[in-house]
C-alpha cells in the first residue's frame, strides 16, 4: 500500500514516520501554492515562464494571469504531530508532464486532489487516474475569490466520486487550512486500511508449536 519510512529515535523522542503524499490536479489550481503555504522547509519550485511557444498546448482559459507553470515537482515537508511528516510532491497540471505522474505515484500514500469549481472538468483527469489505480485521495475545493461556493456532497455529486470518498472546501494560500486537508487525507487512509488487531499470544509456556499428526 503505502510507503512508509521510519528512522530511528534520537533522544528518547517518538521514531519519525514519513509519508508520501501527491498534490495534484489541473492546471492553476493552486498545487505550487498549497506546497508552498504549508511547507515548513524552503519549498522545492520547478516553475517556468510561460512563452507563446506553448499557447498552443496549454490551456490557461480562466487563469489567463498565470506566468509560470511547473514542469517537474515542487516539493515540501510538514509536521502533522510528534513522530509523523509528510513529505509533499505537486505534480505538474499540463497533460504534457503526465508522463511523470507513474514515477511520482510510486510509494505514495495517496493524494488530494485540487479542484476549482470555476473550472472543475480541469480535476476529472486526476480523479480517474488515482480512482483506476486504486489510491485513496480526498478532493480539496480550493475557494478562489469571487468564485460561486458549492457544498461539499455537491461536488461530491458532480464529480461522481465514490461513496467515502472525502470533499473539502479551503484555502490554499492559508497554512491552518490547507493543513486540515492532509490531516484529512491521513485519516482517510487511516479509516480506509485500518490496523490490524495484534494477534494473541500462544497460551502454552514457551509458545509450543503444534505436533505434526503421525504418519498412518
């Protein structure tokens, strides 16, 4: 399932948990800028201008004040809590980079994806990938101004996502709010792939293993 690194205590503190987390979805969306608001570390930027040389390939209809755009990862880390961080990867938006997405993906523990309700056939691609590949994600409404708010169930109902599946409305640029949303990613994946009860102990002293029936 998941990728999970662990290191050892230092200390006497708690062990450090590491999780893989994707930040994905359309172009414009706010991935680089959900990174960078959250990221207690420089944030890691793989933007570039854009030049006319890609007018024809990328679409920037409703975010035509965009000048930059990723074309590899940007990349952050955040404390959840003692002992757990997750490691932040955004993913470039343009169906050109898509072939980094596979790359990207493996080891993740999931993913949220961005939606902009002003332009939310930009996130289907992202949806169907993680729905087909099997990888819990949770869908942040990013709640741009002037943009017309929605409910949660109704983008739920819009995107024609699976029952479970979590919805939450945010604000990228602000640190608390974009938090809640990776807290809610984990506790997705939490309630998804519960812990498995411990097993019980043998009851015989020393553990004795079971005979093997004798041969007729």
């Amino acid at each position: 399932m998941a990728s999970v690194h662990s290191k050892p205590a230092t200390n006497g503190a708690n062990p450090l948990v590491a999780l893989k987390i994707l930040v994905a979805g359309g172009f414009g969306v706010g991935k680089t800028t959900l990174v960078g608001s959250v990221s207690e570390i420089r944030p890691l930027h793989t933007e570039e201008a854009l030049t006319g040389a890609s007018q024809p390939v990328d679409n920037i209809n409703g975010v035509e004040q965009k000048t930059t755009t990723t074309v590899a990862m940007d990349f952050g880390r955040i404390t959840i809590r003692d002992g757990l961080c997750l490691y932040l990867f955004g993913t470039p938006g343009q169906d050109r980079f898509w072939f980094m997405w596979d790359e990207l993906t493996q080891g993740a523990l999931g993913a949220v994806v961005l939606a902009d309700t002003r332009r939310l056939a930009d996130c289907f691609p992202a949806v169907d990938y993680f729905e087909h590949r099997d990888i819990p994600f949770v869908v942040g409404v990013n709640c741009f101004e002037g943009s017309r708010r929605y409910q949660p169930d109704q983008v739920s109902s819009a995107l024609d996502l699976d029952d479970g599946t979590p919805v939450v409305l945010f604000d990228a640029r602000e640190r608390d709010s974009g938090k809640q949303v990776l807290i809610r990613l984990v506790e997705h994946v939490s309630e998804r792939y519960p812990q498995p009860e411990p097993v019980a102990a043998a009851q015989q002293p020393g553990g004795a293993l079971p005979k093997r029936p004798l041969r007729q």
